[in-house]
C-alpha cells in the first residue's frame, strides 16, 4: 500500500469578507489519479457564487451543513441541503449559480471536481440524499458510476462515500474497481490510517493498496472517501 499525506496546512486557504476556502488542489499540485479539484467552502448568508460556465467535468458537491440555493441552464431550480451529495456532468457545457439559501447562517461544503469518463455528455445532475444514522459506523457510499444502491450516478469510474465513526470504531475500505486509489479527507475529528494520523483538513490519498485499508477513529469523526480511477497519475 502507498499513501501520501496531505496535511491541513498544505491546502491553500483563501479568506475573503463573504467565504473562507481551502484548496487541495492548486497549479504545482493537479490531480490524484482522475480527481482534479477539492474544495472546502464556508459561504456566509447571502452570498454565493453567480451565474458562471463549465465543460466537460463531473462537480459534485458534499453538505456539511446548511442549504444552497442551486440554479443552472438546464432549467433546474432545488436546494443542495445538509445529508444530500449532488453531482453534475458538465459535459458540453453548462451555466449554474450556487448560492447561500440562508441570509443569515453559514453554508459549509465541499466541491469535487473529478474528469469525466466520457466526453461530450448533455448537462445533467442528480442527487443522493441520506440520513444521519445511515453512516454512523459504516462507510455509506453516495456516488457510483451505475447507479448501485440508489446512488447517484456520475461519468466516471469513481465512488463517493461519506462516514460518521465514534470512538474507537475500526472499518475497512475496500476499492471497489481493481487499479483505483481512495483519497480519503478527514472532515472533523481524528482518525489512525496506516502509519498516519489525520485530524481536520488533512487528507491522505492511498493506492496500490492490495487490500483493505483499516480506519480507526480516534474521537468522533466525519470522513469523506473520493475512490477514482488512477490512469492520469499523481500530481501533488
């Protein structure tokens, strides 16, 4: 098994009047493996990103809490709310504006930015909701490339899921498809992997596992599993 580490200070934090951000992606480091963009966000009431252009990715966005108000050139109008994954296929190209659906709580989430597996896709998205019990002490998968389970499906060989362990709860990830790595983000908490701890805003990307990889939280722990296809290589 090989990992790399990549700790909160490693993120590229960016604090404006209206949004905190932390990037784990930046110009000297692109991609691990398919996965090419992972954002953390805290958008204050009110505020949001307006009407702006993609092509050709697969966005999908994680909710740690509150609600965003959520409109594209598609016609669709819905709230991203806490519990819920949405996904988008960019594909030939799309406009959509992500706004803070509170004028006075924060919205925190994280948006993922993972190549499509195939070009040249009509614009769509879908969304995957869940409850809180749903991944306590386990690992709940939210985005599948065939729709497994009722998820989400997105354009690309790659598995989203999320996970709650309480203290002391040890758990396995298996990769689901032989060949892809996991980068695995510790949104909250503490947790053992391998030799490395991980605590909030740390990261560990791990590949040529040849087996599972066992977790162990530490102290109450919300975790974030990104598996992709590694075909690109690594790049941070």
């Amino acid at each position: 098994m090989k990992t790399l580490l990549r700790s909160n200070q490693d993120r590229w934090h960016k604090q404006e009047p209206w949004k905190k951000s932390a990037y784990a992606f930046v110009p000297y480091r692109t991609h691990f493996g398919e996965l090419c963009g992972f954002a953390d966000d805290v958008v204050q009431g009110g505020h949001g990103f307006g009407l702006h252009p993609h092509q050709e990715m697969e966005i999908s966005t994680i909710v740690v809490a509150g609600a965003q108000q959520h409109e594209d050139s598609t016609g669709s109008q819905h709230h991203v709310t806490e519990n819920m994954v949405q996904t988008m296929s960019a594909g030939t190209g799309i406009q959509h504006s992500e706004v803070n659906a509170s004028s006075t709580e924060p919205f925190h989430s994280y948006q993922i930015w993972v190549y499509p597996k195939v070009n040249s896709v009509s614009p769509r998205h879908a969304t995957f909701t869940y409850q809180p019990a749903d991944k306590l002490n386990r690992i709940l998968l939210t985005l599948s490339p065939d729709g497994r389970n009722g998820t989400a499906i997105i354009n690309q060989d790659a598995f989203f899921s999320v996970s709650r362990l309480q203290p002391g709860t040890m758990i396995d990830y298996t990769m689901y498809l032989p060949g892809n790595g996991v980068y695995l983000h510790c949104v909250s908490g503490e947790i053992a992997v391998a030799e490395h701890k991980l605590r909030s805003g740390d990261a560990l990307g791990v590949y040529e596992t040849g087996g599972p990889i066992t977790i162990t939280a530490v102290v109450d722990s919300e975790l974030i599993f990104v598996e992709v296809p590694m075909t690109r290589g690594i790049q941070i």
